[in-house]
C-alpha cells in the first residue's frame, strides 16, 4: 500500500527569479499549454529542460505539463498509468480521505524537485507521495515530466518558437517548486577552455577498494567520476557520501547491471530509478550522467534515459583494467591513450586498478592535466545524447 503523506501543494514560481518578464510567458513558450488551460491568467510550477508547467490562479486550478520540444501539454489523468492511478484512488480509501460522490475524485497530480509526487482530492486535501513510490505510478508523460523536473536542468525548451525578447534559458537554481535541499553533484569550477582537462571515470562500485582510491585522489587533489550500481550504495553510504564531500561526481550505471538492450523500456526506467533514489536517499544529490553497462544502448533505452534527463556518458580510452588485472597494463593504457578532453574508462572494484591510479594520476598531472569531472569537463550535457570526450558528442 501507497504512504500518502498530508502535505500542502508547493508554491508557485515566481516569474522574474526564472527570467521571465511574467508568468502568461510559459504560454508563449509553450503554445500546447496555453489550448490547454483556455484563457486565464496562470502561474508556474516548474520550468526544467524541455518541461514547463503551470496551473490557472485560484484555489482549484489543476496543473497541465507540456514538452516544448514535443509540443505536447498533459493534464493529471495523462500522467498516471491506469494502475498507479488505481493505486492512489486504494490509497485515499484506507485513509477515509476518498471525497464521495465525485466523479472524478483525484483532482490532480503535480512533481516537486526531489522526485516526489503531490496528490489533490476533489475535496481539496493534499497528500505527498515519497520519491521512491512515484514512479512505479507514472505513464511515459508523467515519467517525462518528473525526469525533468527532477533533473534540476535549466529549462531549455522552445527556443524554435519563442517570440523575439523572451528569454528561455533560466537559472537551474530557480525553477523548480518545493525549494528543496535538492543537490546536484559534481559541477566543478575548472575552466577547460584554459586549463587541459582530463576525467578519469570508476565504474560497478562502490566496493572495497574505493575508499583507498579516494585517499589516493585526495592526496593529489585530482577529481574523479564514480558510475555507481544503485544496488551496491546502500551498503556503502558514507563512502558515497564522501565521493562528493570530496568534489567527486557520483553518476548512474544502472541497479544490477543488465545489458539495457534486453530488458524492455519498463525494466530500464526502473533500473535507473531506483538507482537515482538510491543515491538520493544516501546523499541528497540527485544525478544527472548514466553510463549504460557495457555501454550498450538501442532506441529504446535511450528514449528511457532521456525522459530521465540523465545524459549518456560512454569514454574514449578503454583501460580494459577488468581483463587485464594488471596495474602496470592498466597504467600503460590509460597513459598511451590519454589526450586533453578525454574520458577514461576504469573499475575501481579490482584492486589492481586502485594500485595503478597513484602513477597513472602523478603521470598527467606531471604532463599538465587537471584532473575533473565529467560535468566540469563537458559543460551541461544534454539528456539522452551519447558523450565520448569533450570533442566527442554522438548521437
Ligand atoms: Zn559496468
């Protein structure tokens, strides 16, 4: 059974702290919202990546989602899988919160920055849903939706059909209701147009050995990004914890490991979830890279990833330090395969990987390189698009 939670709806968005002249702006930006609300006088509730959201002034106004990109708006109903929907309508029952007589007793559904969900009665009672309950609720709208918001991105949809003098690009930190402790990791204030970057990556941990490695990256101030398997973090919370005390970037490599190919669409939104709320419930931060394992993806997958708003990070220099087991043919890999921009692959759960990092990172230092995240390295990169360097997004 669903824990619904009495709560009060977040507030609004105030236009100007997202850059916006006023509120009727989202309708500009967002022509699909504006059929759907009809003529009144609105107000925001989340403006991130390619989602907008907004609901009419007054107390009983429900709120419409749209995809700028897509053109598409979405009320409550659309955002609800008819079995997650049936799932709240249990919920409000076995806590005699269920209005009577309504025909449609669930007025609506809105997301909040943490991945929580707000639920309305008809009767107007506000529940909240915690973040590792909603998704399991969601249709592909609604999991689009709370990706984005949940995401933390700066809204970057509708630049094709804004009028002239509308500004669309608006601060990451404004837009999004309730204001949340909401975290993300691993931004980093290393200029990589002046200084020669490079991102060591450690991936299937963490594990015995990564508290070593982060002495060791500690020791030399080198900053690293570390694709976590959700199910491992539970485990290991403080070494998590210390990834980003210590200005590491911790990122999404799935649950348990499948190759995303096999498993259908629902199995990858879970795998990905789960490991989100994983590392939010460890952390507070909420990330915004993947790596697939064995970096394999199809269509589907991607799709998955995207409406997620985690960007794909694939690397350009392949250690092969899983087969090799070796710390000096790891070394010599990593080291004849460096160039400045580049990602380089690593598992930090083998411990001839961790022997090797001392060397391999004294080496590029020695050669010139910063040593950063991959955010800091690639600047803010896109939802569902593949990054194999800094010279390097796919497709
Ligand atoms: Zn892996």
């Amino acid at each position: 059974m669903l824990i619904l939670t009495p709560a009060s709806v977040p507030p609004a968005i105030d236009p100007p702290s997202i850059g916006w002249e006023s509120a009727q702006t989202a309708l500009a930006v967002a022509p699909a919202l504006a059929e759907q609300v009809g003529d009144c006088s609105v107000q925001v509730l989340a403006a991130a990546r390619q989602v907008v959201g907004v609901a009419c002034d007054g107390e009983d106004s429900p709120a419409y989602y749209s995809d700028v990109a897509v053109g598409q708006a979405w009320g409550s109903a659309d955002l609800l899988s008819p079995e997650g929907r049936q799932s709240i309508l249990d919920a409000l029952a076995g806590a005699g919160s269920l209005p009577d007589g309504e025909t449609d007793p669930l007025r609506e559904v809105r997301f909040g920055g943490g991945g929580e969900a707000y639920v309305v009665t008809a009767a107007g009672e506000t529940f909240e849903l915690a973040s590792p309950e909603v998704s399991p609720l969601l249709s592909d709208q609604g999991r689009l939706v709370r990706g984005a918001i949940r995401s933390g991105g700066a809204f970057t949809g509708g630049q094709a059909e804004a009028p002239a003098g509308v500004p669309v690009v608006v601060a990451a930190a404004a837009q999004l209701p309730p204001p949340l402790s909401k975290r993300t990791s691993g931004g980093g204030d290393v200029d990589c147009t002046v200084e020669k970057c490079i991102a060591i990556t450690y991936d299937d941990g963490p594990g015995p050995y990564t508290e070593k490695l982060l002495d060791i990256l500690a020791a030399r101030d080198a900053k690293a990004t570390f694709f976590l398997l959700g199910q491992l973090v539970g485990g290991r919370p403080e070494t998590v914890q210390r990834m980003l005390e210590e200005g590491h970037e911790v990122a999404n490599h799935s649950w348990s490991h499948p190759d995303l190919r096999t498993i259908g669409a629902d199995a990858v939104s879970s795998q990905l979830s789960r490991t989100q709320d994983a590392i939010e419930a460890a952390t507070g931060v909420t990330p915004t890279l993947m790596r697939p394992p064995y970096g394999a993806t199809n269509d589907t997958a991607i799709s998955v990833i995207r409406n997620q708003g985690l960007a794909v990070i694939m690397w350009d220099v392949d250690t092969r330090d899983w087969e090799n087991r070796s710390a000096s043919e790891t070394t010599s890999q990593a080291l004849s395969g460096a160039h400045e921009g580049a990602i380089i692959l690593f598992h930090d759960i083998h411990p001839s990987t961790v022997d090797a990092a001392p060397g391999i990172i004294d080496s590029l230092q020695s050669q010139g390189y910063t040593l950063v995240t991959v955010t800091n390295l690639l600047g803010d990169p896109e939802p569902g698009v593949r990054y194999f360097s800094a010279s390097n997004p796919g497709s």
